[in-house]
C-alpha cells in the first residue's frame, strides 16, 4: 500500500465528506476567529495597558481549550479554571504559612512542597473515575500550584500573579465560550444521537445482508455481498461513545435536550449496540465457513428467514429514526427490551433455525 | 449502583492490584522528582541568573510532556520541540519580512497571520494521519506562532524571545528524557507485548469455558460459569492498542526490541483477537439461548467438543507465551495463519457441529 502524500491528503481530502469536513472547516475559522479576538488584547493599546504580558496566558487558554464540541470546550475551560483557582490559592497559602522561614528553609519547604504535591496529584490521575473526567483538571492544578510557588521564591507578589494568571484565564474562556456557544455551536448531544442513529441504520443492513448472503450462500458464482467493515466500525466505537457521553454531559440543555437526560441509558443501548454487531460479525463469519447447508434446504426455510430479516432491519432502522428525532421518552420503555428481543432473536437464528434446517434434510 | 465516595476511592484503590498500583506510585514519585529536579532553575540563584523567568517554560514543558509510558514522553517532548522550532521560526520570519509596514498595517498584517494559520492547522487536525500522531505537534506550533507573533508587536526582540522559549522547552525536555527514560522506565513496548499475551490467556480461558458450559448446559441445577467481562474487555481494547502502538514506535530499542519492530504486524493480530473475541462472544450467547441439544446429543459428541476446546486453549496459551517472551521472528510465519485457522474451527464448532448433532438426533 502506498502511503497517500501530504499535500494530496490535505487537498483531496476536503470534497470526500462534504458535510463532516463543512463543519470541520466552519470549526477552523472559528479557532482562527478566537485566536485572532483573544490577540487584541496584545494589538489594542488600552487592552494591553490594562492586561500587560499576562495577555499570554489567555492566548494560550484559547489554544489549549478550544475543542471540536461545545461540551468539550466547556468542560477543559471549567477544568482549567478550577485547576488555576485551587493550584494559585493553595501556593498562597502556603508562600503565606512558610513566610517566617527564612532563605534556605523557604528553599526547602518549597522544594518538598513540589515534590510532595506533584506526586500525589499524578498518582490521582490514575484513579479511573478522576482519569475519566478531571484528569485535565488535575495537570492544570499542579502546574499553577508548582509555577506560583516557584515564582513566590524570587519575590514575586503571588497574590497578584495567581489573580492575574487567573483573569486571563477567565479572558480566554470567555471568547471560547462565546465563540464555542454562540457561533453554530456543534453539540456533542446531537452527534451523540446522529452516531447513534447511524448506527443502528447500518446494523440494520448488516443484518439484511446477511440473511440475503445465507440464502444465497453455495449457489455457484454467487458471492453474498456483506459489508463486515460497518459491523467492525461499530464494534469499535466504544472510545468515540464514551468520549462523547462525556462532553455531553456538560452541555447545557439546548432544543429538545434538558439537563437531566438519561446518559447512562444511552450508554447501555450502545453496549448493547456492539454486542449486536459482534453476533452479526459472528454470522458473517458463519458465511465463510465451508460447512453449509444444500440449496433444497436453504429454500425450505427461505421464506421465514426473510421474514425475520426483513423485520429485524425495520425494527433496526425504526429505532435509528426515534433516536434521530430525539424522542428521548421512548429509550426506557421500547428500545432497550427491543433490543434484547433482536439479540435472542438472532442467538436464535445463529444456532436452532440452522439446526432445525439440517433436521429437516 | 452507589457510587464510592472521593476518598474511599482513593484509599482502598491501593491494594487491589498491587503491581499495577506499584508502577503507577512508581511514576507518581519520577513525576514529583522531575518537577522538583526543573524547580532548581528557581530555587538555586546561579542557575536563575542564567535562565530568568523564562524557567517558567521549563516547568510547563514537564508538568505537560511527561507520560506514563516513555514513549509517550519521548513522542510529546519531540512534538512539543519541533512545534515551538518550527511556530517560532515562522513567527520571526514573518515579524522580519513586515518590518517597515508602519504600526497600523503591521497590526493588521499580525491579525492577519494570525487568523488564517489558526484556522489551517486546525483544519489540519482533521486529516485523520495527522490527528493520530502529530497533533500536539501541530498545538504547539499554532501556539508558538501566535505568541511570538502578538510579542513582536509590543516591541520586543522575536528572535531572543523564540531563543529563549526553545531552550526552556529544551531543559524540561531534557530533566523528563533523562527521568523517564533512565529511572525505572515503562516501556510502552513492554506493556504492549504484556497486554496482546494476557489477551490471548484471557480468550483462551473464555474459549475452554465455552466448551464447558456447553456440555453442561441444560442439566439440572448446572450454570455455566462464564466470564463474559474479559471477552469484553478485549473486544473494547482497540483504542489502547493503537495509543501502545502509537508510542512504542518512537520508543529505541531496548532489551530483545529493534527499532525495526513489525508493528503493522501486531495491529493485525490484536484486530484478529478482536475478531475472536467477538466470536467467543457470540458462542457465549448461544449458551443462553432457550433451544438447546439434549443431554443425549451432547454425550455423543462430548469427545471431540472436549478435544478442540483443549486445542484451542493450548494452542492460545502457548501463543501468548511466544508473545511474552518476545520471540517477534515467529509472529509472521506462525501465529496469524494459526489466529486464522482457529477463528475457522470455532466458526465450524458454532454452526456446523451443532447442526451435526442435531442431524444425528
């Protein structure tokens, strides 16, 4: 295999997917957008007057929080905020309690403090619950802590450099949230369901091929035509469901969402989601395999194994369009029974109706 | 489900998987080392003389780079370096090239610049080759620009400012590549080599329990025990397969390991794994299915169902082993044309065997 060249990868790359890469590109200006707002402060002579070098800081905030989905935006800067308030406060308060030290005992103190400190943050960053949705939090927390009590050693004011750190925080997550939120806002709520919709739709076609390619399997120059790479495609989704669950989460609750929306539903439907596509990966392979039955006994059972295809891909694709349409009521008290009644269905497929067919030759 | 409490979590997280746990205390105390060994730039007066308040950079550079895995650390030191060469230099070209265009149109040319690489490299993100490695590279250098950029305007030497930025990233670079990878190193190739050998065990284990189950299922008062979490488990590891990947590549060779370690060939096996996996856990749902053979069928055909779950389950232990003891040259010849060949026998056990046994009922 080749490997594509960059430049023909970053223009050809553009018409393949027009409306995933419109959003990525509307996405790049508003990163341009941002960036270029959040540098005034350095181009305007009353802003900078006013913020002075610290304005630094808030370009970086801009550059390091400003992500693809709102959630994601809102939650690093909400993150980053906390990590600089607790960070900046607890080195105050410990430049305070050590002030009487003198030189080299202050040397110390700090020297251990860094020490102390840096170690047990990173050793909470491997707790899965604070990995899973602080982690970014708790880098900020002790980088602000290490740099305002390094900085407090060379006399440095620390109030005044951890108030300032922390406005020009609040500057750059300000133009990010208002950027983020209020210029075509990408909610990872509505890719969330979009994903999930899709989902279903294309394990609903797996399905369908599969039981046209078992009716069809053995017949000579007949290839049943599966497309196995949208089963795996779902099968590893796990991290993207996750991911965007996560940002989700932090979203505040926009057109048919409210806050309390039912994410841990959510994430049982795409558990069970992969768990169907990897019966439907297992079938797929049953088509592979060499031992198959006679065409007189695919025919005998032809017409109830279309029946339940065909069923199947419409319940399939019934779900996608209720998830699509965002009617959240119905998660509970259809779909996921559903959904289990699909798996037995297909369990049932994969092992008995085969069994049954050979009985009856 | 109760949630644990914060500090339940936190304290009862230790013993449970005491190795595991050792390591990550391990890097816990190199992190706290580390930014102790870069806060000498502020706590020594020699050495601050040197440097000034640009230390600051150095101590950024190793609260941020430094990674669990020395690759990690290796790849995102590299990145962060070449992305601050390269944003700097760019930024001093452009500050040298607009010199003489008089305060307001340099102001706007800064914007200018500004705005459209802000949106190029954040649309560069996108391109799949690029988000998957290179992209805190590209972070970086959008930052380095923009800082360097936005300074020029207020009058201060680019040049020196770049200068300086490049050798603070340079000194915490180096304090991180000399801890990690000097004291106690974590090998992302170890951990990779590790986990693909526990899998195959895992999938081993699931497989001989398949069997078992089956030839007990139905009996009165018989459950078969099943651990369907660690099918799982493997079936979801995709995402830290390719970040192990990701960072073995940049790690050097070390031990057994040479730089020229086939990695495509080991993303092939760990999809291969998935793939059994999935399989395993269809078998697993077929268990639970309410048609089962009877007790008579299963005795005519315990022997040989006995035989190939024994195989299986040697053949993927001894795999593992191979794996563990990092004999690479046979991963090609040897383990995915077997990986292949068994995926076909437990196709054959879950569909052509049952049918078999029900035939001869």
């Amino acid at each position: 295999k080749k490997k594509p060249h960059f430049f023909s990868t970053l223009f050809f790359h553009i018409p393949k997917n027009c409306e995933h890469d419109m959003k990525n590109l509307i996405h790049s200006f508003k990163v341009g957008f941002a960036l270029l707002l959040v540098s005034l402060v350095y181009i305007l002579d009353p802003l900078f007057e006013q913020v002075g070098k610290n304005a630094l800081w808030a370009i970086m905030t801009v550059e390091v929080i400003f992500e693809f989905f709102a959630g994601a935006t809102l939650s690093k800067g909400l993150l980053r905020g906390i990590g600089t308030l607790l960070g900046g406060g607890l080195a105050c308060l410990a430049s305070n309690l050590a002030r009487d030290l003198g030189k080299i005992g202050y040397s110390i103190f700090v020297g251990g403090l860094i020490f102390i400190f840096g170690a047990m943050a990173t050793y909470c960053r491997f707790i899965p619950s604070i990995h899973r949705r602080y982690d970014y939090g708790v880098t900020i927390f002790i980088l602000s802590f290490n740099l305002v009590t390094a900085s407090s050693l060379r006399g440095q004011q620390v109030m005044e450099l951890a108030y300032q750190r922390l406005s020009a925080v609040a500057m750059g997550f300000s133009v990010c949230i208002f950027i983020s939120l209020l210029i075509y806002p990408m909610w990872a709520t509505d890719e969330l369901h979009r994903f999930t919709s899709f989902k279903f739709k294309e394990l609903a076609t797996c399905i369908e091929e599969c039981v046209d390619g078992y009716l069809v399997v053995g017949e000579k120059e007949s290839h049943p035509i599966i497309h196995v790479s949208s089963c795996k495609s779902v099968l590893d989704s796990k991290s993207t469901d996750e991911s965007l669950v996560n940002f989700a989460r932090w979203e505040p609750s926009h057109g048919r969402f409210w806050c309390c929306n039912p994410w841990e539903k959510h994430q049982q439907i795409t558990d069970l989601l992969r768990e169907l596509a990897s019966n439907v990966l297992s079938l797929q392979g049953c088509l592979k395999s060499t031992f198959q039955p006679s065409t007189m006994m695919r025919e005998a059972i032809k017409e109830p194994c279309k029946t339940v295809g065909l069923t199947i891909g419409l319940i399939m694709r019934e779900l996608g369009e209720i998830i699509m349409k965002k009617k959240m009521g119905n998660v509970e008290t259809v779909m996921v029974p559903e959904l289990q009644s699909i798996k037995l269905k297909l369990i049932g497929l994969s092992t008995s109706n085969l069994g049954a067919i050979e009985s009856v030759e």
